[in-house]
C-alpha cells in the first residue's frame, strides 16, 4: 500500500468528516446558476424499464489543469443572418444587405421542389444599377459538386459563393433566373465588425423554472441603433413559439419567459433563434443567431444531507454519500469533481468520480468513491472542494438537479 496514498486518504477523510459529529455534511447553499428543482414528478420516464439494473461505481484521475466553467451558459456570437426564400423571389431578386466586403453567400435548396442543383455561376449580382454575371463579381465559388466532394454537411444541391470584396458592402440583389423550388439564402460577413451577441441565463431548464433570453447588437468600431429584435424557440416536436424583447439597458434587450413556458413541453433539447436588424454608420445591418437548451420534468432531487464512510485501513477508499429524493422509480446517475488545494494555494481538479443505480420512490443514499488509483501521488491537499455535483435519470438523460460548488470543507490542523 502506498504509504502517500493512505495518508491523503486519511487527511481526505478526517477533512470532509470535519467538526460535525458521524461525519454528518450539508450541502452548501443553491447559487444563482445552480438547477435546483421546486417540484418533483412522479411520472416514470418510458425508457426506464429498459436500463441496466446492476449498480456502478467508477472514478478517474484528472492532471489538475484548469476545467471548462461548468454553468456558465454558452453565449452565441454571430455575424450571419439567413432568410427562406420561394423559387419566385429568387427569380424576381431578393435584397441582401451587407456592411463589410467580401460576404460569404450560401444557397442552400429546401425540399423535393428543388430539382436542380443552385450553381454559383447561374446567380447573378445586382449593385448600384451594375449587373455581374457569369460569375463575376464572385470569388471563391464552390459549386454543389464541389461541396460533395468536401467533408462538411452542406445540403444536397447547396452552393457558395464569396462576393467580390472589390465590390465593397452595400445592399445587393440576389437573382436566380432557374430557381425552381424554395432555398435559405444565407448571409456570412467574416470581416464585419457588428455581431449578434445571445445567452440565456441557464444552460438547462426544468418545469416551472422562468428562463430569460439576452440578445446584444454589438459593434467594435461604431454604435449601432437597433431597429428591431425577435426570437422563437422551437420545441422537439417541432412547436414554435414567437418571444418578445424588451430594452434592457443601452442597445441590450431580454426575453423574460413566464415559469409555465414550456409547461405542457417536451423533454429535449429546444432551439432559440434571434434576429435583430439594426442602422448605424455602415448602413442596415442584419444579424441572426441561434443557441439551445435543454429542457427537464425532474423527478429527483439532492435532500441537501450527505455524510461520509468511515475509512477503512485494509481498503483506504473516501466514499462520499448523498442522499436523493426520488418521486419516479428510474436508474439515476450522479457525479461530481473533487478539488484540492496546490501548493501555490490555488484550487486544482484532483478526480472525478461517478455512480448509478435503480431507485424506487422514496430517499436513497448515492455514493461517490475517490480510491488509491486517482488519489495516490495527488499534488493536491486540503482545504478540498467538491465542485459540478449533478444528478441525472438516465431514462432521458435529463438533468435532475446540478451543484457548482456543493462541498466547501476545511483542513486538517
């Protein structure tokens, strides 16, 4: 037995144990980005019948490099705007509007309609009563052949196109004279300094839980007035619902969702779309962006109460128990990272570890094992954190409850 081992085992142990009396632990206070759910549901996931039944318990040593943040919610940044356009007015022209040179231009066909394969060199650019056809006024075409050929999943038939930036920003007419079925026509301005900034304030939500949606227009050179903002969020089945911005601050909006939003929903992951149209110095400025989340009904939940198993001198393992409110009987998962102190005094990953097991309605205790094969030779000592505690029905996968930070523990003196 490594004798380093037994005594990072040993402090581990007596540090989580702390002051409080049979090893007894809470868990910290909810924080503002935690999921904790209010109401729990006592339906039982389809699935749940179908999952393995034997329990599992494993862990793994991290290097102690910095991790991602973990609820921070991913914020969308976009320099593109797209439209869905009938064979009708590709042929007549449609108007695209741009404030930098050289916009990437991708038309991709929609549907069975769509016979024929949309071929740059069929497309002809309108601007400033100048007319450019024949592939002029183009670089950097990239035909539907040439896009088979390639690794990205373009649609069937889709075409690109650079405009010339000698051609400068502006608005320009579209025109596809053998259009003949609907296509997104998609607006891509890699030089532009104007971006489409989107977040929500969770990266999941749960029934019951009111979710806000930000959306910024931001230029990095000039200030741009923003004429109109809008949203939907589309739901698994594929349900729409159209969300209404309101001016937060200046050129910042939200979208405030009432806490029956997504009620009567799916479980899965539902898709938001913004679009903002904006003036400023360099003209009319269109700007769409997408981001999702994911959406639950939980059905478990974290009591708040854990505890610690007494260490064992033959089999030196920290176990970490929690105890978890069921309401449906389903196989659920949990898991959590454990954090040490660096000798710069900095808190670093040491191991994570995960569990799982069927339980049936009622209050169950779910542990968490760092043994000798993640700890021994951890650069690492106390104080110790246990930090991204998560609860998951494995029946859906939904996310049932999350921590970021759930243990704050003292050291050893």
């Amino acid at each position: 037995m490594n004798r380093q081992y037994t005594l990072i085992a040993a402090a581990l142990a007596a540090a989580l144990a702390g002051s409080v009396s049979a090893a007894e632990l809470r868990l910290s206070p909810a924080a503002a980005v935690d999921t904790v759910p209010t109401t729990l549901s006592s339906a039982v996931a389809k699935n749940a019948a179908t999952l393995e039944s034997a329990p599992v318990e494993f862990a793994w040593r991290l290097d102690g490099a910095p991790l991602e943040a973990i609820a921070s919610p991913y914020q969308a940044s976009s320099k593109e705007y797209w439209d869905r356009r009938s064979a009708d007015e590709l042929v007549k022209g449609v108007t695209l509007d741009t404030v930098a040179p050289g916009a990437l231009i991708r038309l991709s066909p929609l549907g069975e309609a769509q016979t024929k394969a949309l071929e740059a060199r069929e497309v002809i650019l309108r601007k400033d009563g100048k007319t450019y056809a024949n592939g002029t006024g183009m670089v950097l075409l990239a035909d539907a052949d040439e896009l088979e050929k390639g690794a990205a999943p373009f649609t069937q038939g889709t075409t690109v196109f650079r405009i010339d930036p000698a051609l400068g920003a502006g608005r320009f007419e579209l025109v596809v004279p053998k259009a003949n079925g609907e296509a997104i026509v998609h607006v891509y301005e890699p030089e532009s300094s104007t971006s489409l900034e989107l977040a929500l304030d969770q990266v999941s939500y749960q029934k019951g839980q009111p979710m806000v949606v930000r959306a910024r227009l931001a230029d990095e050179e000039s200030r741009v007035r923003v004429t109109q903002m809008g949203g939907l969020i589309t739901a698994p089945d594929g349900q729409v619902h159209e969300i209404s911005f309101k001016a937060e601050g200046r050129d910042s909006f939200a979208a405030r969702l009432p806490a029956d939003f997504a009620a009567a929903g799916q479980m899965g992951l539902y898709e938001v779309e913004t679009f903002a149209t904006g003036t400023g110095a360099k003209g009319r400025v269109l700007r769409d962006a997408r981001t999702a989340f994911a959406y639950t009904v939980p059905s478990a939940r974290f009591t708040g109460d854990a505890r610690t198993v007494a260490v064992k001198m033959r089999d030196p393992n920290v176990v970490l128990e929690f105890d978890v409110e069921v309401a449906a009987a389903s196989r659920y998962q949990i898991g959590a990272v454990l954090y040490g102190t660096s000798a710069s005094g900095e808190m670093i990953p040491v191991a994570a570890a995960q569990s799982a097991a069927v339980l049936k309605p009622g209050i169950h205790a779910l542990p968490l094992t760092f043994g000798p094969d993640v700890l021994d030779g951890a650069k690492a000592g106390a104080p110790w954190e246990i930090r991204d505690l998560r609860l998951v029905n494995q029946a859906d996968m939904g996310l049932q409850e999350q921590r970021v930070q759930a243990l704050t523990l003292d050291g050893v003196r």
